[in-house]
C-alpha cells in the first residue's frame, strides 16, 4: 500500500474463545501494524485477552456493531481499516493480497470472497452465487472483512448508527462511491452458528432478517430478534 499502515479492527461479543485464537495468528502477521478490539462483553475477559496480546481496546457499552466498530476507527492511526470477524481466518495470504491491492490509489476499499467450513454439503453452491453475486456489485457483508481507506471512511460519516444491518447499509455506500474490490483467497468464516443451530435454520433465518430489512423492518427490531437467536 505504497508504505501505508493497516489497522485491524474486531468487533467483539461474548467471543473469548474465538478472540484467544485469532490475536496470536494475527500478531504473527507481516503487514498488520495495529489491532483495535471494540469490545461490548458484560466482563472483562475479552478485553483482558486483547491486552496481554499487545492491541488497543475500545470498551463499548452494547453490543451493536456498527457503533462498536466506528469506536474502534476512532482509535485507528492506520491508512487503511480492515474491519474483521473473531471467527474469522485471516492469513498472510489475505494481508499480502489487500496490501498489492491497494497500491492502485483509485480503489477505495472492498472485502473478500467468502467461504465457509464444515458447512451442511447441499449449500455448498451458495458460495458460487455469492461470488457472482459479488462480482455484480452485490453487497460485501461484514464476514468478508471489509477494507477501506481510514480517510475515506471518515468521509462516508462511517457505519451507520444502527444496531444490525450496519454491514448492508455500509456496503451500499461503499459500492456508490467509487471504485471496489473483491479479493482472494475467499475469507473463511467459522461455521459454528451452522453447527449449532443447523445449516438450514441458520440460513433461513439470515435471509429472513435480510429480507424484512429491505422491506423496511426496523435494524433496532432486527437486532432483537438477532441476538435472542443467538
């Protein structure tokens, strides 16, 4: 990125377990020059984690995404924001891909391709359409790790204060106002909701929430039914 740091930032909930594994492996990291936890747990545990792992945390009051993510921004110094899940694999493959990437000063920002593990094999062809559906300018959800230029983010105004759906709202914004990427190799995000739940529930439920947000069902409302699923 011509020189150019990046900032990791992990929206965090109740994600110890994910969290103790993701930090080391993105310490090791080559081209990762900060970590910022924007934490939201009732206890200190998740915080405690981020701190013996050498990141910077920001302490938020509710778990809401989008709002626990724009805390995070704020204390960002890098060039560039990686927004990234806990139970997400980031690899030096991924980091060398978006650093290449952003070399081109005219791309603002993007995400990556997805792919899930251990996932029920008759959604497997999911993964195709959703890379199509990328390619066309679809939405870039917050699994895919998210990227974007911290300057221009500043100039989008940020997430959205809403407490779900702020990766929706943001990809629109995003994808409208200049030019995007799509990256490999595709992000692979943990399958423990799948898991736990079911391939088939879990699924339905997010096209549902999905599908109630487009037809005006309010994020705040969203949000309720989201987290008492979980």
């Amino acid at each position: 990125m011509n020189g150019s740091a990046l900032s990791v930032v992990i929206p965090c909930w109740r994600d110890a377990a994910a969290l103790g594994r993701v930090l080391p492996m993105l310490r090791a990291l080559a081209g990762v020059d900060e970590i910022i936890v924007a934490d939201a747990t009732e206890t200190d545990e998740c915080r405690d984690l981020a701190r013996a792992a050498g990141c910077i945390v920001a302490h938020c009051a509710q778990p809401s995404r989008g709002a626990q993510m724009n805390a995070g921004a704020a204390l960002a110094r890098g060039d560039v924001l990686l927004f990234h899940h806990a139970d997400s694999e980031l690899t030096a493959a991924h980091i060398g891909n978006l650093h290449a990437t952003m070399r081109d000063p005219a791309l603002l920002g993007g995400g990556f391709y997805r792919h899930f593990d251990a996932r029920h094999p008759h959604l497997r062809w999911l993964e195709k359409w959703a890379r199509r559906l990328n390619d066309w300018g679809g939405t870039i959800f917050g699994d895919q790790s998210v990227f974007v230029r911290r300057a221009h983010f500043q100039k989008l105004g940020g997430f959205a204060d809403i407490p779900l759906m702020e990766d929706v709202e943001f990809s629109k914004r995003l994808r409208r106002s200049g030019p995007t990427r799509l990256l490999d190799p595709p992000m692979r995000s943990s399958a423990r909701r799948f898991t736990r739940r079911g391939p088939w529930r879990t699924t339905f439920t997010n096209g549902a929430l999905l599908a109630l947000y487009h037809c005006g069902a309010s994020p705040e409302r969203l949000h309720r039914i989201y987290y008492a699923a979980r």
